[in-house]
C-alpha cells in the first residue's frame, strides 16, 4: 500500500519510517526543503535514538521517500496521514492553520476515494472540520473518509513506542477507511497491541484526556514535593509508596522543575479553553497548568535562596531540552528559568549534549555562553543547576566540579544525586522534595 505523511517533523518521520517498516510505501512530504534535503543526505534535523537506523534501513529497501509536492504523492496513495504541527494560538486556543493548508491542498489534489488520518493532535471537532473542507472543494463524486488517530509517542523513545505502543486509537464514521487503516497496523496485532476503535469526537478527545491526565500527574507530585520541604518529608519515598497502589500506579511521579515539551503544555491549554468554549470548566487541568507556571518560578527562588543575589553570578545550567535523549526545547522548563535568571541579573552558562542549536534559537550567544562539556560550564560558576536529567549528568566527577567552580552549590531540579553524598562531598545541595531533615529520620 502506497502512504504520504504530511509533515516530516518529530511525530510525521517517526510515523513515516515506521509505517515502512511495516512493509508500506510512504512518501513523506514536508513544504521544509531544508529538512527534505537534509533527510535525502541522510541526516535527521533532530535528536532521537534509534531514529537513524530506522530511516537509513527504510530508504535502503526503496520503502521511504521524501519530498516537498504533495500533489505527486498524494495521487499514488490511498492513505495520507497529517502530521504537521498545531501549536499554540498564544490565547490558549490551538493554531490550526496548518491544518487548514493541508485539508485544502488535498481538496485541491485528491480525484480519487482516499483515506485522510490525523495524527497531529487537534481539538475535538477538528476531524469533521477536515471532511467539510476536502467535501466542500471536491467534486460529489469523490469520496474522501476522514479518521483520527491520535499519536501518543514520547520524544527520546519515539520509535519504540511507534513500534510498541500501548493501545491504537482509531475513530471514524467509515467502515471502509478502518478496515484500510486496521489493515496498516497489522504487525501490531500479531503483538496484541489493544486497538479503541471508536467515533471521530471521542478519538480527538482520547488524546487531550489522557495528557491532561498525566500533566496533572506531574503536578500533583510538585506540589506535594512542595509540601514535603515544608513539613520535613521525603517526596521520593512518598511518591513510591503511593505507585506501588495499583490504582495510583508509579508513573509520572517524579517531582522536578514543571512539565515541559511540545505536548503538554499546548494540550492542556487547549482542553481548558475547549472547557471554557462548551461552558464546561474543566477546574483541574486550569489549576494542572496555573500550578505548572509556579513551579518553574519556584526553581528560580531556589536558586537564588543557595546562591545569594543573583545579580551578576554566573549560574551553570546543565541541560536544556525538555527532557533528556531529544534535542526539542520547545516549552522547555530549561526557558523560563535561563529568562529569570538572566532578569534578576544572573550571568549564564549552559550546557546540554544535543539541545544548544535549538536553544540558542531563543537565547543568543550574546545572551548565554554554550559551553561544550559541563565542566567547562561550572567552571567558575556560583551556582550549578541541573535543569534535565541526561544520564552523562549522573556519573560527573563532583570533585572535579567542586574544584572549578566558584562555591560549590548544586541545585539539582531532576534529583538524580543523594543528598547525602553531595553534603559528604561538601557541597551545598538541594533537590525537589527531600529535605535533608526528611533524609536524616531513615
Ligand atoms: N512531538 C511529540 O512528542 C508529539 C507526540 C504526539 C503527538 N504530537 C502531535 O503531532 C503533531 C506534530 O508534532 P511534531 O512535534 O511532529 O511537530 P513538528 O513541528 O516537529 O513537525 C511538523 C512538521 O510539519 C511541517 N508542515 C507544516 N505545514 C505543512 C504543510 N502544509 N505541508 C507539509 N508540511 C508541513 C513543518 O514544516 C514541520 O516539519 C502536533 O499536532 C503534535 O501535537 C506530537
């Protein structure tokens, strides 16, 4: 079968490659040409482990192909899936203008039945909006059927997750368009993959649910990671003890500097504004979100109440992305906190092992020194932070910080050292949730 994935970003390539390691023909199509051409020398304009190997093999075997005209491509597929983004409208609506370019130009293009999937996550209603686009510019008797299918992979396991997901969520109105769609994830039944098959409204807001969900997981940790410095308890201990209840589950209960990326944040703000649209207030995600702001912030005070004054300090910043194993910053706590540092006078030197092109597309040369290792950016500093959690970060040689550094503290915002050790070691260290008097009783 001959697929065209719109939108070559981190779900489109992904989903593209990986579709063709299920033995399909997939053009990927992005109006980048920078990203096309850079995908044709074979080089991957973004950080994602295991993504490589998985397009190098695809392209070997003829099975992947690239491109910047959808019409070509589309003419040869019977499925064309939509992956471009929907970012933020900045009034916490979503912008669904690529959307709309795509739905348009396949109402232009298609002059045969043909089967459109969303992947790009888009708010409830947006499906059926895609059908009377394409419907309204098509000739009557071309049949174009719309299904949503919502992608749930994580930047940094993408294409295990692609490969291996938890469910497959599949909503249409047309028989035919699932049975073809059912027909592409067939390797994922042999691996008894769960498949929800259900209406278009329902898959759209699957999607929106479940981040919700776990944004909210994140922060309810927070705050009580927030509590637990201020009643002398122990958040890790905590935060175990309720996962191992089965009902609760251990996931998504880590505390650390608020949830960033380039999902959760939009997605939760596009279902508390779809709550306010239909008069239905969805009270938790808004307070998921306002709790979610303070806690970025809140690194900061905790920055600035072991180092002293910000003004003028250098404070090293290990890691920028969102999170570890992807070079994405987008909404990146790493952002809020190198601004406020910056605002209040700090001066910043960062590091992270694949996020600083990314990074300095917001934060300039001028504005932040890169440096190349982190121990050329603690070099000196009054301050190291570690913003994310890359594993090269938990095996640093601490006597080597300590000793280039200007005062040895270290705030650690994804707490990956033992408190204990750290005060051995002799530096001035804190974490999110365990205060050290909580660490003392056990
Ligand atoms: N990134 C994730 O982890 C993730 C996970 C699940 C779902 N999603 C959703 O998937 C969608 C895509 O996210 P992403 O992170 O891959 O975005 P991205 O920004 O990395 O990629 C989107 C791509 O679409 C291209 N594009 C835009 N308009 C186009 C057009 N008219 N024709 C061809 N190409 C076009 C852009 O050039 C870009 O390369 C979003 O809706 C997002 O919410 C993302």
């Amino acid at each position: 079968m001959h697929i065209t994935v719109i939108g070559t970003g981190y779900v489109g390539l992904v989903a593209g490659a990986g579709l063709a390691d299920f033995g399909m023909h997939v053009i990927c199509i992005d109006k980048d040409e920078s990203k096309i051409e850079a995908l044709e020398q074979g080089e991957i304009p973004f950080y994602e482990p295991g993504l490589k190997e998985l397009v190098e093999r695809n392209v070997k075997n003829g099975r992947l192909t690239f491109g910047t005209e959808l019409a070509p491509a589309v003419k040869q597929s019977l499925v064309i899936f939509i992956a471009v983004g929907t970012p933020s409208d900045g009034q916490g609506g979503v912008d669904l203008t690529f959307v709309k370019a795509v739905a348009e130009e396949l109402a232009e293009t298609v002059d045969e039945y043909k089967v459109v999937v969303t992947k790009s996550t888009v708010p409830v209603g947006t499906n059926r909006w895609i059908q009377e686009i394409i419907n309204k510019n098509t000739p009557a008797e071309i049949n174009v059927d719309v299904v949503s299918n919502p992608e749930f992979l994580r930047e940094g396991a993408a294409v295990e997750d692609f490969m291996r997901p938890n469910r497959v969520v599949l909503g249409s109105e047309s028989q035919q368009a699932l049975a073809i769609v059912k027909d592409i994830y067939r390797p994922l039944y042999l691996i008894e993959t769960p498949f929800v098959v259900t209406g278009l409204e329902t898959a759209e807001m699957i999607k929106y649910a479940s981040n919700a969900f776990l944004a909210t997981k994140i922060s309810f940790i927070n705050e009580i990671a927030n509590l637990c410095e201020a009643v002398g308890a122990d958040v890790h201990q905590v935060a175990k003890a309720m996962g191992l209840d089965r009902r609760i589950g251990p996931k998504f209960l880590h505390p650390g500097p608020g949830f960033g990326g380039s999902c959760f944040p939009k997605d939760t703000e596009a279902l508390a504004r779809l709550g306010r649209d239909y008069d239905s207030p969805m009270q938790i995600v808004e307070t998921v979100i306002s709790v979610n702001e303070a806690q970025k912030m809140r690194m900061v005070d905790k920055i600035e109440s072991l180092a002293g004054d910000l003004k003028s300090k250098r404070i090293a910043i290990l890691g920028l992305s969102f999170k570890p194993n992807t070079s994405d910053v987008r909404e990146s706590p790493a952002i809020t906190i190198v601004g406020e540092l910056l605002a209040r006078g700090a001066h910043v030197a960062a590091y992270d092992p694949a996020a600083e092109d990314e990074f300095k597309r917001i934060f300039s040369t001028e504005q932040i020194d890169y440096r190349p290792n982190a121990y050329e950016a603690a070099e000196g500093s009054d301050a190291v932070v570690v913003v994310t959690e890359w594993n090269e970060f938990r095996n640093l040689d601490l006597g080597r910080i300590k000793q280039s550094v200007k005062q040895p503290v270290l705030i650690d915002l994804r707490n990956i050292y033992d408190p204990r050790r750290m005060k051995e070691l002799g530096f001035d260290y804190t974490s999110v949730g365990r205060p050290l008097s909580a660490l003392k009783q056990c």
